[in-house]
C-alpha cells in the first residue's frame, strides 16, 4: 500500500482511538471477574441459608430450601454432606434425604457417560483412579458400572473422608446374617467395588475385613469369573492392586488370594512373611510360593532360614521318626529357584503335585542327612553362583539375572 499524507494521518488517528479503548475494555473485563467472583459467593452464601432453614420450624421454609438445594444438584454436595452431621436432627435427616438424592441423579448421569463411551464430565475420583490403572477400554467401563450400580455410596465416596465409614457399611452387608442364611452371594460388581476400595489410600481395613474379602474372591465363581470373562483382566487388575499394597492387612489373606488366581504378584505378601519371620504353616506357605515364581536373585532372601531348625511337623514310622523343619522347606525352595531337582540333591523323598511340593515329602528321617543336604547345597552354590550379592553381577549358571 503506498503510504500517503492522508493515509499516514488515519493511522495515527485509528492507534489513537485504540489507545482510548483500551482501558474501557481491561475496565470492563476487570468488572466481569469481579462480578462472577461475587456472584458465586452469593450463591455460596445463599445455599449456607437454605442449609440452615431446613431446620426451620414452618414447614414451607422447609420445603423451598430443600427445593433450592435440589436445585443447585451437585454444587450443594459439599454443604450437605457437612449438614448430613449437623446438630439439629431435622438439618441432619434433611441433609442426609437430599445428598443421596442429589448423589443418585449424578450416578445416573455418569453411568449413561460410561456406557456411551463419552468423556466424563465434572469430577468423579473413582473415574480417575480407575482408569488410571485400568484404562478406558469398554470392558473396564463395563466392569465400573457393574461396581457403580452395586455399591453407588462407597463408588462415590472414593477421594473423600468418609470412604472408611462407607467401606466399613459396605463391609457390614456382606456379613448380614440374613444374607448369609438365605445363600445370597455378593454380586460380581459388589466385589470389585469392594476389591477396588480396599487398595485406595483412605481405605485401612481390618484383618477380619481382609479375611472376609479374601474368601469371596477365592469363590470359584469369582475365580471363573477373573479366568473366563470379558471383564476378566479388569478383576486381575484389582486383585493385583490390592495384593501388593502393604497397608491392606494380613500378607497372609493377600498370599492366599494370589495362590489362587496364580498372581505372581503375591511374592509381595511373600517376601513381607519372610522379612518379617512368620511362624510355621505360614512361613512354609511363604516359602512354597516364592519358589514358584522368585528368581535368582531373591537367594539371599531365602539363605537366612537354612540356619532356622524350627520343627514344623513329626511323623514316626518303622524307618524311623521323620521330621520336617523350617530350614528343610527353605533347602527344596533355593534347588527349585535354581531350577534344580529338590531330590537329586539329598531331599530323596522329594515329590511334586500339580507344580506344588507333595505333603510330606520334604524333610529328614536323620541329623546326619540333613547335614549331608545343606552341605550340598554350599558346595553347588560356591560352584555356580558367582556373587552372593544381589544385583551386583549376581548369576547362576544357566540362569541370566
């Protein structure tokens, strides 16, 4: 464009109109924050009113709160569940009415986005724990629907401080006697709810709970369910999730659900038994597990219990007393780590069934050939083991760490 006396002098004049303009619209921009700030804090303030006129003694001041909080739907939540503890009885039954109300009319909302497939609107923490770990393909939405619809209060408590109280509700159910003595099994979303609940931070369940739950996920229905069904991964996934969180009970309830799904996983609960030296059937369950799936590199771990001589079982015979000690079953656990056959190296009545070590087969009728064994194994260990320190170039021959 040529530039021209006239041309040059509209410049000047449009940057200087700009100018003018310029802190009229930041002014304005300035006024509409202000005005959404203050606006949202009159709402804040006007539910804390109706809030408080639920407690009102005439009944239509009642009513119309009870209408405005229903009405503002889940920015009420956080008020009422305050409410839902007030001291005013009338304020806390009210409360309580319209927050499973209000929670409900959620649930059905976010289920209908799960089943769709669309993206989850507004905030919803067990959306986002879940399919962070399980993803967002359409058997775990599947399967998170099924837990939704189950157990809708304990689902939606997740992130919250109440996630205990309702874990311990949920929990609690499961053990109605009436339940149990008319043979009504939990539901398979019941379970995962539970399973999912029970590896979250603000879950710390008892070993009753633990023990509980570990035996109805042991169920053969709920293990042909994790083997056979669409929504099978997903349940793998919780039952790993809760298997190798320490802060979930017993390692021993964590030990038997993974033995019965096969989770290798459960060389956590493993490996915290061991560390922390439990005592007989326990311990040998322990060290059972941990030769079926510990590498190499867990020797270490295991070697400490060759030196442990506490008597586990006592069977007499005509060929003599044969004995089964601590250190009996920690011997046949380093032969199978390294692959090697248990009863080629002094265990002869070693026998296996199903992968498993045979009931009785381990141990000793005399001192002399228990002595033989453990001396065996030092030498086969000084001979094919390079370095008894883990990780540091640790190797055994055959094997690559």
């Amino acid at each position: 464009m040529i530039s021209t006396p006239a041309s040059r002098a509209l410049g000047r004049r449009r940057r200087r109109i700009a100018r003018q303009r310029t802190p009229g619209l930041l002014t304005s921009l300035g006024l509409l924050l202000s005005a959404a700030t203050w606006l949202a804090a009159a709402d804040g303030q006007d539910l804390t009113r109706a809030i408080r006129r639920l407690g009102a003694d005439d009944f239509t001041l009642r009513h119309d709160a009870s209408d405005e909080l229903l009405r503002a739907g889940e920015a009420a939540l956080p008020l009422l569940r305050d409410a839902a503890s007030d001291s005013d009885p009338e304020i806390r039954y009210r409360a309580t009415d319209l927050l499973l109300h209000i929670e409900r009319q959620l649930l059905l909302q976010r289920i209908a986005e799960i089943q769709s497939g669309a993206p989850v609107a507004g905030d919803l923490p067990v959306w986002d724990r879940f399919t962070l770990h399980l993803g967002q393909e359409r058997c775990g939405r599947q399967l998170l629907v099924a837990m939704l619809n189950s157990r809708p209060q304990l689902m939606l408590s997740i992130g919250d401080s109440n996630a205990q109280e309702r874990f311990d509700q949920a929990i609690a159910d499961l053990q109605n006697p009436i339940r149990r003595t008319s043979g009504q099994s939990p539901s398979l979303g019941e379970l995962a709810a539970l399973l999912f609940a029970i590896a979250q931070p603000e879950c710390h369940p008892s070993p009753v709970d633990t023990a509980l739950l570990s035996t109805h996920v042991s169920s053969p229905a709920f293990r042909n369910a994790v083997s056979g069904s669409e929504v099978g991964p997903s349940l793998r996934s919780l039952l790993v999730a809760w298997i190798i969180r320490e802060e979930t009970g017993s390692p021993q309830h964590r030990l038997q659900v993974a033995e019965r799904h096969d989770l290798p996983e459960g060389l956590v609960p493993a490996r915290e038994m061991l560390r922390d030296m439990q005592q007989g059937q326990d311990l040998q369950s322990a060290l059972h597990f941990t030769a079926r799936f510990a590498g190499p590199e867990h020797l270490p771990e295991i070697e400490p219990l060759l030196e442990n001589a506490q008597e586990l079982t006592s069977t007499g015979g005509s060929g003599g007393t044969f004995t089964t000690q601590v250190r009996d079953v920690a011997l046949a656990t380093v032969w199978r780590i390294v692959r090697q056959n248990p009863a080629a190296h002094g265990l002869t009545g070693y026998a296996e069934v199903g992968g498993k070590p045979k009931p009785g087969s381990i141990g000793f009728r005399s001192e002399d050939a228990r002595e033989r064994a453990l001396n065996a194994w030092s030498s086969w260990r000084k001979r094919n083991v390079k370095s008894h320190l883990p990780g540091d170039g640790a190797a055994v021959e055959g094997f690559s760490l």
